[in-house]
C-alpha cells in the first residue's frame, strides 16, 4: 500500500479516488495535483512506479496543509470562536448547527439523533391490574 501523508491509501482503486482518503483533498483538488504531476488519474494506485509515489508524497508535502496540521488549523479556528464569544463559537459549544440551518426540524444529526417531540419512541400505556 503507497503510503502518502501518513495515510495509507487504498492500492486497488484509481489513484484520483485513493488521493482522498487523505484529509484535506477532495476530488477538485486530487484532479489538479495529478494533471499538474502529468499522472495518470485512472491508474490504479497499485501501478504507480515508487519513483511517482515519491513525488506526490514530496509534493503534497511541501505545497498544502493536510492531515494533523490542517486538523489542528481548524480545531484552532474554533477555538478562538469559542473563546471570543462569537455567535458560531456559542452554536459549536452548545452542539447545534453552526451554518444558519434551521432547528425547529432537521437538525437532528448535528443533535445526536434526539426525538423530543410527543409521538416519537412514546411507550404504550400501563395496562390496569
């Protein structure tokens, strides 16, 4: 298995898909970095010479910020939303959606899937005895 940043990436599937198993690239930016180091994107990640896998790790590297730091990046950013007092900060503390979506329904996997409302998980009533 080619190990990149790493992440080992999967070696049987194309090398533009196998490239975002590495967090920080999606598909955009899988197709951009291939076309620029003249690979093919349909080879399989298995094909790839170490000579190549070489080069995409060098390059990856030293041009974005991906994996651990990019993670930290963002952990950070939050943090400091956080610490200011930020409307986004408060929505991230109190575990509810940050971007403007709606609460009153749908939001119930930012929630952890919670039913509040009276018909769902109702138990049946106690039967007299």
């Amino acid at each position: 298995m080619p190990r990149i940043a790493g992440v080992n990436i999967p070696e049987n599937k194309r090398i533009e898909i196998s490239l975002t198993y590495i967090y920080g690239i999606g598909n955009s930016l899988s197709k951009k970095i291939l076309e620029l180091m003249k690979i093919d994107a349909n080879k399989k990640a298995s094909e790839l010479t170490q000579k190549e896998v070489n080069d995409l790790k060098d390059y990856i590297e030293k041009t974005y910020k991906i994996e651990g730091d990019l993670r930290r990046q963002v952990m950070i950013n939050i943090k400091r939303l956080k610490d200011v007092g930020a409307w986004r900060g408060l929505r991230h503390i109190k575990g509810l959606p940050v971007r403007g979506q709606r609460t009153k329904t749908n939001n119930r996997t930012v929630r952890g899937n919670v039913r509040k409302t009276m018909g769902s998980g109702r138990k049946p009533a106690a039967t007299p005895t």
